[in-house]
C-alpha cells in the first residue's frame, strides 16, 4: 500500500513538473510572436525591388521647371555624356579609358554629319610610340579636364531623337511611345560605353491627343516616319551600371514632338 502511494507522488510530481514545462515553453513561443509582431522591419526587406528604385530616384535632385527651354543646351553624342558623368561622378577620371571610347559620332537624327566633324582626340590614338603617346595625354589632360569642369555646370540639356509612336488610340485618344518605359536607356551615336537613365520616363509614355485634326496631322507624320522629338532633359546622377557602362540619369522635363522642319505639333 505504501509502494503504491509512491507511486502515485511520483507521477502527480512528475506531471506537475511537465505542467510547469509546457506552461514555460508556450510563454516563450508567445513572447517570441510577440517580438516579432513588434520589431521593426528592415528597410531592405520591407521595399520591393521596384520600390527601392523609387526610393532611389525620389532622392535625386530635381530640376527646376522654371529653366527656360532657350538655355537648355545640345547634347549631341555619346561625348557629350561622358563628360557629363565625369562632372556627376566623384571618381577620377581614367583619361586613358576616355580617349579610347571617344567618337566622333552623333545622334542617329545627325548621323549624316559625321563626316564633317572633327575627332580632336584621333591623333593621340594613331600614335604607336608609348613615349610620345604618354607626352600627348599630358597635353590633352587640361582640356578634358575644362570640358568635364563646363558640364558641371550645364546639366538643363536637349536631345533630338526619333520618335516611336505607336498608331493612334481612339479609345484612349493617346498616340503611346514605346521608347518612354520605366527602364529607358538612351545610348546616343554609337559610343555604347555611356548612355543616359530615363528616371521618369513613364510619366512621358502617353500623349493624350483629344483634338481630331491635330491628331490626323500626327498620325499622317508618324506613319510617313517624318516626326522627330526633342527630349529636354536635367543630369541628375552619375554611376556605372552592372556591366560597367558608364550612365548618368537624368529627369525629363518636357517633350515636344515635331515634324522633321521642327515645328511642334504636340508637347507634354
């Protein structure tokens, strides 16, 4: 009889103890849902990819409207963003990496002139002699370094590209253009090592044509291929993108869209 009121200590003890545990072990579970329901997030992993990129772009700094369209400035060729990433950029400039990647060639709407523009930088490249190679950068340095030091303070800049509308909408009224989406790059000639990052290039898809015979007028130029567009445009930014092409981002300003002896036929 005493054995089995031993037995029967040990076992209420031992469901006591295994109460206790299980009550200890749910307060721990609860307490770490607790914590987790009130940590807060990682700005990393609370933003989607495309979030962050929005995040990115709303911190750059943002051009002044109020620039009349007459300051705004060519850019020409691929050039002419090579100077201005060097101007954004903090890095030094690798002035041998520049002169190999420069060219004489311009927007595809000025192709034709290539002919008649001069490479200032073409005789160093011709030169074979490691010496006088080195004597000739030295030379061409201070003039780089004046164009990059110019671009820093010429960032309002206009380019002349050809359009790609689509046919006009008649339900939404809109003529879309496919070269406006949220990962428009622009390379201008063929210096394919810089382009330019459209950062707000979505908000310029759609050009909202309400009027029939304006509209007429534009659909008559898109499908003859004889419209061309000015992009006005302000230099945000300077980096290298993951395949080390140099890019600057920029912001659009406005749009005018124009038949090929440049009257405006539509801006935004």
């Amino acid at each position: 009889m005493k054995n089995t009121k031993n037995t029967r200590l040990i076992i209420c003890s031992l469901a006591l103890i295994a109460g206790f545990s299980g009550c200890s072990k749910n307060d721990e579970n609860s307490t770490n849902k607790e914590a987790e329901k009130n940590a807060v997030p990682n700005l990393t992993d609370a933003l989607s990819q495309k979030n962050q990129a929005q995040v990115a772009v709303s911190v750059l700094p943002k051009g002044d409207t109020k620039i009349p369209l007459e300051q705004y400035t060519e850019l020409s060729d691929g050039n002419d963003v090579m100077y201005a990433y060097y101007a954004l950029n903090a890095k030094p400039i690798d002035y041998e990496a520049f002169l190999s990647s420069y060219t004489r060639t311009r927007t595809i709407v000025d192709f034709a002139s290539i002919n008649n523009e001069k490479d200032e930088f073409e005789e160093y490249r011709k030169i074979k002699d490691a010496f006088k190679k080195q004597d000739q950068l030295k030379v061409l340095i201070p003039k780089i370094d004046q164009k990059v030091e110019a671009a820093k303070n010429d960032r309002y800049k206009k380019i002349l590209m050809l359009p790609n509308l689509q046919p006009y909408d008649f339900n939404t009224k809109t003529f879309s253009d496919k070269s406006f989406t949220s990962e428009s790059s622009l390379r201008i000639g063929n210096n394919f090592s810089n382009n330019i990052t459209l950062t707000n290039a979505e908000n310029f898809k759609d050009f909202k044509v309400e009027d029939e015979s304006k509209a007429r007028e534009i659909e008559t130029g898109r499908s003859a291929g004889k419209l061309q567009m000015m992009v006005y445009i302000y230099l945000q930014d300077a980096g290298s993108d993951s395949n080390q092409t140099r890019t600057v981002k920029a912001q659009v300003m406005k749009v005018s869209l124009q038949n090929k002896e440049g009257v405006e036929l539509y801006s935004q």
